[in-house]
C-alpha cells in the first residue's frame, strides 16, 4: 500500500447521495470539522439527479419538489458549510481499525478516520436474480437505468413497453414512458398487492389508463437481436405461474422494478455484520454497526420508500459519529429488538434502556385496522393500532423511556385481531 | 354518483371516496386530512396535475435539463404540455428556478428548471 498518500481525518463518509449529504451537514453542525464525502460518480445528489418527478420534501420542507431541487437544498448547505468532497472517486476497501482507501482523480489515498458513516444506497435487482427464461436480447433494462438513459442522456429506451414489478421506479417509469410517446402494455406484479406508493396508482397508472396486472409474472423473453414479446403468466397462491394461462405480449423493451439492494459489499469486507432481512447492517439506536466506529443510514441500511426519512435517518447518524469522535460517553444495558409473527424487520436491531427513541418496522401484508404489540417474553408492553399497513409503507413507532425501562428484550408482533 | 380515488397529497395515498351530485360533493370518507378533502373535491371536477419533464438543452453538461410546472395545471392538458415542450430549446447555462415557459396555456402557471446546468467546459 506504499503507493497511497496517508492522511488523518475525524470522520469519512462514503456516498453523497441525500444520506451522506445529510450525514456530512449534521456531523458538522454537530462540531466534527475535518470530515470528507467520497462519491463515485460525478455529481452529488446520487440518483436524485434523475427522479425528476416530484412528492420529494413533503415531510421535511412541506412542499412536494423534484429529485434534483430537493438535492440542490443539500448540495448548497454542503457548499454554504464548506464541506470537502472528492468526486469520481472509488472507495476500494475500508478496513476495521478505519482505513479508508480511495482512487481518485488526485491519485490513491488512505483516509486514517475517526469514525466512518456508510451512506453508499442501494443498486437495483436484475434479471439474472429473478431467473426470467428465454432469450438475452437487447431491450432488457432495469427501471433506474431507462430513468437515467431518458431523463438524464436524452436516449429513449423503445416504443412498446412491459414493465414488470410495481415498485414506485417501475410505476414512474410507466408514466415517463407515456409521456415521451411510448406505449406501456403492462405494469405487472406477482404479488397480489403493488410494491409501491398508493399515490403511484394514482397519478402514474390509472391516469394513464395503464393496466396493472396483479399476480402475474413475465415467464419467458422472446427475441434475437431485440426484445420481440414476452410471455406473461397469472401465479397462484405460492406464486408458482399456473399453466395453460400464458399470454403473449407484443413488446420491444422490458422493464425491470423488481426491488433494491444495499450495496454493501465494502462494509461486508470489513466484517460490518448484516441482516439477511434487510440486507443493511445490523445497528443500535445510534446506528452504529458491529464495528465500533462505524455507522451506517440510508438506503444502504434499509431501503426507504421516501428520501425524507433518508435524510432523518442520515441526520441521526451524522450526530452519532460526532458523538462518537467529539468523546460523548455511551453504551448502557442493552435490549435485543427481534421481529415477530406478520413483521418483516425492525430496526435498529438492539437499543438502549435509557433513551426515548423511534423504531422503523415494515410489515409482512397489507392489512386494515392492525395493532403492533410489543412483548418483552409473554408481557406486552405497548400495542399500537393503525388503519391502514402496507409492506411497502415504513411504520415508524416512538419508544419512551418509561416503556423500555425494565425489559430484557423487545419482540414486535402484529396481533392477531 | 360515487367515485373511488386514491389521494396524490402526501406518501400516505388514502383510497378516497367521493358522494356527489351535479357539481356539489355530499361526503368524502377515507381521508385522513384537509387535503383529502380539497383534492376530493378538485379530482371530481376539474382534476389537476404537477407536469414534469425534460427540455433540450444546447452546450450543456447534459443534455437536458428538468422542467417542472410552477403549480398544477388541468390534467387533459398534460400530453398538449407535452408537444409543446418537445420544441423548445434553450442554452446553458440554466439556473434552477429560471422559467422557460411563461404562463404557459393562460393558466398562469409557468414552466420552470429544476436543476443547474453549467456549460460544457
């Protein structure tokens, strides 16, 4: 490693997407003064650049704007707070003790860091991690790229399309597309349920009269050179596609919006341990990972359905690392959090017993008038009901002192009407 | 007459419905907000959108630049918008904010960019 020039730095934060944005502002608010973003791309803003459709901010500035204007507000306070970063840069290994090494356009660097936030967001699934049968032909794109190839590079990704997956890329894109003069023959979704934000029925799907076929699957891809149809399949209750009921759908592109990954194989090589729930790290309430030091928000820790809670949750990260390097003392007795019967995940994974504090759960199945309770063994300590849940609408649950004072674990459960 | 709508007002899409006659509302019930209430009202009878989109940019970083309408404008409008948009052209730089459609249809309502454009170096 002789080749990379050392340098001391309190706090790295890898990403400048809207999590590391906030993460950096709120570290330095909060008094870390030598901290460095690392972004890969050339640009800050992550994939906001190119969502540009709006309904962003309207927890955080109670204004729905556009991708690229709520991530100006951050590039600016980044700028306003003379906050370094480096761009077109590649973080290739970080390590326990807080190595960060780094290619960069000045050359190889080695950041020896206080603390480190992991903000890197997530990559999107891909053909190959479905298993779609057929052919391979050109046509074939994830949502995110066609969203990057027409709003960003001015290229259009074909004329007749399928999109499978209702996640809320998929049903944006299924609106773009339409927009820009595509015909879009389906939006279709193997779960019974869609993936995305109800809003995006709405105002992508049914104000364009773009049918969205639940319960259904793309089970072939037809075509040499380019797409030329697909065949799509209704599934039955374990989602196996029911034979005999195939249909062929005309089309030259396919599109992917079939779920989000954490990327992160960078924290995985320094043995940050992960959830195989969410695929992001395991944290405390401080979102602090298995390695002390090491703190981990946004879409690399859970994926979000709105980038407002990416920004609180990067917030509350930012604050813990300055914490954690301006020598705040921590750590009390700990209470393990676990998921119960109809939850998916909650998160953070343990907490402590002396602090109010705000948990993020998901649930397994849409359903009506649902209580949460709460169990430390056999008691239950707190319910919660609400009208609606959806897996695809992150729950967030306040947590006060007095409720977590006495217990030794924590088990969320949907209760059983 | 009744009508089934799911909310655009906030993340939270509450499935709306909507009792009405002639051009007054009786009742709306599943919302859970005053903007349930003022969007129920709008999508029945004169139903709205927010427009946004790309415009050519000549001698930019990219391409492009995003476009958005200042505040919502009548839904059978949009693909209208839309046509027109596809001609215009404009240069970089552009400023986020900067309008490049004045009150576009009469409606009072401009088009404007949503992001910064530099010019190419």
């Amino acid at each position: 490693m002789s080749d990379f020039t050392f340098r001391d730095v309190d706090l790295v934060v890898i990403g400048g997407g809207p999590a590391g944005l906030a993460a950096a502002i709120s570290a330095k608010k909060k008094g870390v003064q030598d901290l460095i973003i690392i972004e890969r791309n050339n640009w800050l803003g992550g994939i906001l650049p190119q969502c540009i459709h709006d309904g962003f901010g309207l927890e955080l500035f109670q204004e729905p704007l556009t991708g690229p204007e709520y991530a100006q507000r951050y590039i600016d306070e980044i700028n306003e707070l003379d906050i370094s970063y480096t761009l077109n840069s590649m973080v290739l290994e970080i390590t326990p003790e807080k190595k960060v090494f780094i290619a960069s356009p000045k050359g190889l660097f080695c950041f020896q860091a206080k603390a480190i936030i992991l903000a890197m967001g997530c990559r999107e699934r891909t053909r190959g991690q479905i298993c779609i049968p057929g052919t391979r032909p050109a046509g074939v794109y994830t949502a995110g790229v066609a969203q990057n190839l027409i709003n960003l590079q001015n290229v259009m990704v074909g004329k007749d399309v399928v999109i499978l997956g209702s996640g809320d890329i998929g049903m944006i894109m299924a609106r773009r597309l339409t927009l820009e003069g595509a015909k879009v023959h389906a939006v279709v979704e193997l779960l019974p349920h869609t993936n995305g934000l109800p809003r995006n029925i709405q105002q992508c799907l049914i104000d364009y009269e773009i049918p969205l076929l639940l319960s259904h699957t793309v089970t072939e891809i037809h075509g040499r050179n380019r797409v030329e149809s697909v065949t799509i399949s209704p599934v039955d209750k374990n989602l196996k596609p029911i034979k005999g009921k195939e249909k062929k759908i005309i089309c030259d592109t396919l599109l992917l919006s079939i779920g989000l990954i954490p990327e992160n194989d960078l924290s995985k090589n320094c043995g940050v341990e992960l959830s195989s729930v969410t695929g992001g790290a395991l944290v405390d309430e401080n979102l602090e990972t298995s390695v002390p030091g090491i703190f981990s928000c946004g879409n690399v820790l859970q994926v979000h359905d709105v980038v407002d809670f990416v920004t609180l949750e990067a917030e509350r990260a930012g604050k813990s690392a300055a914490e954690y390097i301006l020598g705040k003392p921590r750590k009390v007795e700990r209470i393990r959090v676990e998921a119960g019967n109809g939850i998916r995940y909650v998160l953070p994974h343990n907490i402590p017993s002396d602090t109010d504090l705000e948990l993020s759960i998901r649930v397994i199945c849409p359903g009506e008038d649902v209580s949460i309770g709460f169990f430390d063994g056999e008691n239950l300590v707190k319910t919660k009901k609400f009208r609606k849940v959806h897996p695809a609408q992150m729950i967030k649950i306040k947590l006060t002192i007095n409720e977590t004072r006495a217990i030794k674990t924590l088990k969320a459960e949907v209760l059983q009407k | 007459m009744k009508k089934e709508m799911i909310c655009v007002g906030c993340p939270m899409g509450c499935y709306l419905s909507v009792d009405y006659v002639g051009e007054t509302i009786r009742g709306v019930t599943g919302n859970r907000c005053r903007v349930g209430l003022e969007h129920a009202e709008k999508e029945c009878f004169n139903p709205e959108r927010t427009l946004t989109t790309t415009v050519n940019v000549q001698g930019g970083n990219l391409p492009l630049v995003s476009v958005r309408t200042s505040k919502p404008i009548p839904k059978n409008r949009i693909f209208e918008a839309m046509a027109l948009l596809a001609k215009v052209e404009i240069e970089a730089p552009v400023k986020i904010g900067e309008e490049i459609i004045h009150n576009i249809f009469d409606t009072n309502v401009s088009v404007v960019a949503t992001k910064n454009i530099v010019k190419k170096d």
